[in-house]
C-alpha cells in the first residue's frame, strides 16, 4: 500500500515540484496543503501517514502545526522543512514530536530518503506494538484460564469430596458388621475399596495443595526455625512405618546449624514428603540418613545465604532418566514399588513448590541399586547470617595466622546493667565504641551474641592489643553508656594468638574467663 | 432415660443415611434435616443434644445456621460438630469463629465421628 503524504507549504512551486517529485520518484500518494489551516482540516476528513511541512507560513506557522498534529493525531508522522540557519526550529520541531526535519533547498534523494526511512521506522514500530498487544493479550488469557484453573481444582475437589464421604460410610458401615456379619472375601474387597477411598481422598488433598502452590496462593508464617528440632519431629512420626520394614532413620543434623527462616509447617510437610518416599522406595533393613549443612561458599553464590538438607536413602534408586522428571506433576516411575495402594504423583511437585516458596532449590542424585539423595536448600535467618559470617571469616583467619604464625587477637566485651533495661540500646552504643576504637585496622571482625560483643583483630600483638584494651576501657569511661537508671560497666576479655593460647578453642576460653578482669 | 436426640444437616441424601444408620445402631434418636432453614426451626422446636451440620446448604448456610444457635442463650449449650468438604485453614478458622465445637472434614473415619459424638454427649 501506498503511504499517504500531505505537503504543506505556501510557496506554489515548492507544492509542485514536491507532488511531482514524492509521486513520480518516491512512490508516494501525495496530496497538498497551502496553509497550516487547510492541512489541519484535511487530515480531520481523512488519515495520513505523514505530514512534510514548511516552517515559515503565515498565520499557522510549521511549529504550531506539528505541536497540534502531535497532540490531536499522534499516529501520524511529521517532518519539517527549514532554511539554512534555523536549525534551532529544526530543533523546536523535533521537540514538539517531528520525526525529522530536512534543510531547504531542497535535495530530491535526500527528501524521499529521509521520508522513507521515517515511514519504515514507524511500520517496525507499529509491528513491535501490535506484537506486544498480542503477548499482552495472550498473557493476560493465559492468567486467567490458570485461575480458572485453580478454582476448578478447588471447586472439583469440593464437590468430590462429599459423594467420597458417603461412599467412605457406607463402606465402613458394612466393614464395621453393623449392617450384618461378612464373610472373608467381602471383607477383603471392601478393605480394598476403603484404602482406595483414602488414596483418592489423598490425591484430592494433594491436588488442592499443589494447585495453591501453582498459583502462588500459598500463605508462608515465616519465622526462624531450628532445624535439628524440626527434622527429628518428622523423623520420630514416620518412625513406625520405617519400623515396619526395618529400616532405620537417622537425623544427623549438627546443633551448630544456623536456624532457617521459614514456614515450619510446610518444612516439616517437605521432610515428611521426602522421608516418607525414601521409606517406600528403600527395601527392608535399609537407612536412611538426614544432614544438613552450611552451603559451601561457590555453590550457593554468596556464603551463609543457604544451608542445605539432604535426605539419603539405600532405596531402589532412580533411573537416569527420570531424574529430570521426577519433580513433575504425576510423574511416577514405572515398575516403582505399591504403586497402585500409595503415592499420589503429587508428593515431589508439592515438596518442590513448598521449597520454592522459600526461595530455595530442590535436586536429586541416584544410583540404581544403591539408593538416592535428595537436597533442598533453604535460606538461612537474618540474625545467623551475620553471625555466621563471622564464623566464616574467623575460621578462615586463624588458620590463616597458624599458618604464618601471626596474631590474632579476640575481644570479648559485655556490658553489665545492674538496670537490666536497655540492653540492646547499650549493646549498639558499646558496637560503636568498640569499631572507633579499633577503626585504624581494616579488618576487625565483629558479632554481636546475647548480652555479648565479639570483635577479633588480626596481626595485634600482645601488647598492641593490651593497649588497645585499655583505649575501649577508657574510651568507656570517658563516653559512659546511658543506662535508663542503674549503673553500667564495660567488661572486656582479650586473648592473643600465638603469644598466649594455642588453638581457637583455647582462645575463645581465655577470652572467656578474663571477661571479669 | 430417653435417648439423646441428635439432629443431621446435610443436603446430601445419601451422606444423611450412611451417618443416620450407625447412629440409630448406636441408640440415638436422629432426626435429619436437609436445609439450613429447616435444621434451624427443628432446632428451635426439638432442641436436640447434638447437631452434625454441614456447611454447604441450601436456604441458610451452614455458618449462619451456627451463629443463630450458638448466639442464642436458649440453644448454645448445644454442641455443633461441622461436617465440611472444605478443607482449606481459612473455612476452618471460619468455622471455629461461628462458634462450632467441632471442624471435620469430609471424607470422614465413620469411628472417629461416633467417638466424637459420643464425647460431646457426654461433656
């Protein structure tokens, strides 16, 4: 199709030799205007792609044509013509919304060049916006066929569940010999349909479960949660039917692992999941073992964020490839153990949803015949995180000065407020004091534990750092902490490495006990 | 003694009798409503012992019907057990809120049900 140009321009012979030129040349439909007036008028009757006008006219000048084309019909294009020298309206045009402007006299290439590749420009753009459009609209189809998803699995499930409790009834009712005495046989049979009333009663849990988490309905209370506790809770209600097949399940997850920030019911429903499937696919006499530890610094992109849980097991094992898909939706392998009285397909995706809620990552490894090993990570608390970075960086400093036989010296402060009020006020006015005291060392560590201040400096000799002691000590007496009522006291407990103690150990307990002095 | 009267709201017909028979079997006086309005006016009229009320009704929900009783001084020593297909925390903080003594949700463990019956009866 041919793009439409309106010419605006008072002098005659400009009008001509353009309609001539953009027709002839260009292959434009070119029609012509005298007057900003006359141009506003045509394009109210009909649409063009592109206006070209002259910037000097009487009354309408070219600037004001272009701020109100641009106002009133921003699809269509605008360039400007000016003389030389009045670049600056080129300029003010370009501002008002001109997609380009061309110097007179006139150069014919040029003019339909620039014409052209304004037009082009536009079409791109045009083509981008509708594809854009299309994704929009897609996108916005596709949310809600999910949340017509989402309610009909919850309206499904609702209306499945009531004639399931009658047919559950009914089946225990003439179980149970209530309705007249059975034989073995129809005990057997009915037994049957009974546990499969649970199981489906168990996939339409499973369903409603999964598809709250598919949708993000999911409400997490977070909170920070030791895990040891946790796990051993889980471990302890599934312990009966790992006893049933001997197998044995061990928790060993250290004290010392920092606290997770999570939902604890959905964590204990996640080990719940994972334990319960190693019991059902490890044979009898097997083990399974739960740990847990700190994510090892390049593994989880940035050290402390995440400790890591694997549940491992001496089960069948996973074949290679449907390791890939084991966390989806229904996938179950086949020739897998009592498939048809348990599992509902649903127990992996739900774990992996509920591990994603809390930003964490869920991965199998498998051997066949030796067993698996599942791992999900989960963030650790805020408060550890610190804490645990100063574990970290203490570690890695004192093997550091074991090595070179350099100092290392702890600090150990506690403010004593016979008030007792305010401590977390006096614990962050003390922190202050104790980092201007050592400020003229780049690398003190400090962490705040309960009632206490941990500050380790590296390379401080014995004496340097009796002197610096006696700064903070003084800097404490000087600047006394405010108490509300009471009085308050600084102790500080220090011990050097290598001049004094001999291991970390050893240097937190000298630490300790001169805490008093 | 009379027996203990006890009164089944479901608009589910069958559910109705697979809960009327082992209950009748256990020596109870059932009687069985399958509205919320009814099941308020033979409350209102029987007074009975216990109440087994399901949530979704027509005319009055199940809520509504709870809150009428339990709201009311001549009728809230009556214990309400909610027979629920839904299962979701919010229902059952829902329903707790109206003053139920009792959440379970459908399907249920026939047993469990009369063991509860038989507990709230007893209180």
């Amino acid at each position: 199709m041919e793009n439409r140009v309106l010419v605006v321009d008072d002098e005659k012979e400009i009008r001509v030799f353009l309609n001539k030129a953009l027709s002839r040349f260009g292959g434009f439909h070119v029609d012509l205007a005298e007057s900003g007036e006359e141009a506003l008028k045509r394009l109210e009757k009909e649409p063009f792609d592109l206006v070209l006008t002259d910037l000097k006219m009487p009354k309408t000048d070219g600037l004001q044509l272009i701020a109100e084309i641009a106002k009133s019909k921003p699809e269509t294009l605008t360039i400007m013509m000016t003389g030389h020298g009045t670049i600056d309206s080129a300029l003010e045009a370009m501002k008002l919304g001109a997609s380009d402007y061309i110097t007179k006299p006139l150069n014919l290439d040029e003019t339909i060049l620039r014409l052209r590749k304004v037009l082009e420009e536009r079409q791109r753009f045009v083509k981008l916006r509708d594809f854009a459009d299309q994704l929009e609209r897609a996108n916005k189809e596709l949310r809600k066929i999910d949340a017509m998803k989402s309610e009909f699995v919850s309206v499904a499930s609702h209306e499945l569940r009531t004639p399931l409790a009658a047919i559950k009834n009914a089946v225990q009712l003439i179980l149970s010999g209530r309705t007249g005495e059975i034989n073995k046989n129809q005990e057997k049979f009915l037994s049957m349909a009974e546990r499969n009333i649970n199981r489906l009663t168990n996939i339409l849990n499973d369903l409603l479960n999964l598809s709250r988490i598919e949708s993000g309905r999911v409400e997490l209370k977070f909170q920070n949660i030791k895990l040891k506790g946790l796990t051993e809770l889980a471990a302890s209600s599934l312990r009966p039917h790992a006893d049933e097949k001997s197998i044995q399940i061990q928790v060993e997850i250290p004290d010392s692992l920092p606290a997770v920030y999570g939902d604890q019911e959905k964590i204990e429903q996640i080990f719940t999941n994972l334990i319960g499937n190693s019991i059902k696919f490890t044979p009898e006499g097997g083990k399974i073992l739960i740990s847990g530890e700190v994510l090892s610094h390049d593994t989880a992109g940035g050290y402390g964020d995440m400790v890591a849980i694997s549940v491992k097991d001496t089960g069948i094992g996973i074949p290679p490839e449907h390791l890939e898909a084991i966390f989806e939706k229904f996938h179950q392998v086949e020739g897998s153990l009592q498939r048809s009285t348990s599992g509902t397909g649903l127990g992996l995706a739900i774990t992996k949803g509920l591990v994603e809620a809390h930003q964490g990552k869920i991965w199998v490894k498998s051997e066949m015949g030796k067993g698996s090993v599942f791992t999900f990570t989960l963030p650790i608390s805020e408060s550890e995180r610190r804490d645990l970075y100063f574990r970290f960086t203490l570690d890695k400093e004192f093997h550091r000065v074991q090595q070179n036989n350099a100092p290392l010296t702890l600090f150990l402060f506690q403010v004593v407020d016979e008030g007792g009020e305010a401590k977390e006020v006096l614990l962050n006015q003390l922190e202050e004091q104790v980092q201007q005291c050592l400020c003229r060392k780049a690398d003190i560590l400090l962490r705040r534990v309960k009632e206490k201040i941990l500050a380790a400096l590296c390379e401080a000799n014995l004496q340097g750092a009796q002197v610096i002691r006696r700064r903070i000590e003084e800097g404490c007496q000087q600047h006394p902490l405010e108490s509300q009522g009471g009085s308050v006291h600084v102790k500080v407990g220090m011990a050097t490495y290598p001049e004094e103690a001999l291991s970390k150990a050893e240097l937190f307990r000298l630490a300790k006990e001169r805490l008093g002095g | 003694m009379n027996p203990k009267k006890i009164l089944v709201v479901d608009d589910e017909v069958d559910l109705v009798e697979t809960v009327r028979f082992p209950l009748e079997m256990e020596g109870y006086h059932v009687l069985v409503s399958y509205n919320g309005e009814d099941a308020l006016n033979q409350a209102r009229k029987e007074n009975p012992d216990l109440i087994l009320l399901d949530l979704m009704l027509p005319k009055l929900d199940g809520y509504k019907v709870c809150r009428l009783l339990k709201f009311d001084e001549r009728y809230k020593h009556i214990p309400i057990l909610m027979l629920t297909a839904k299962i979701q925390e919010k229902d059952k903080v829902l329903g707790m809120e109206t003053g139920a003594n009792e959440y379970i949700t459908k399907p249920f463990d026939m047993d469990l049900l009369l063991q509860k019956v038989k507990a709230h009866l007893s209180q």
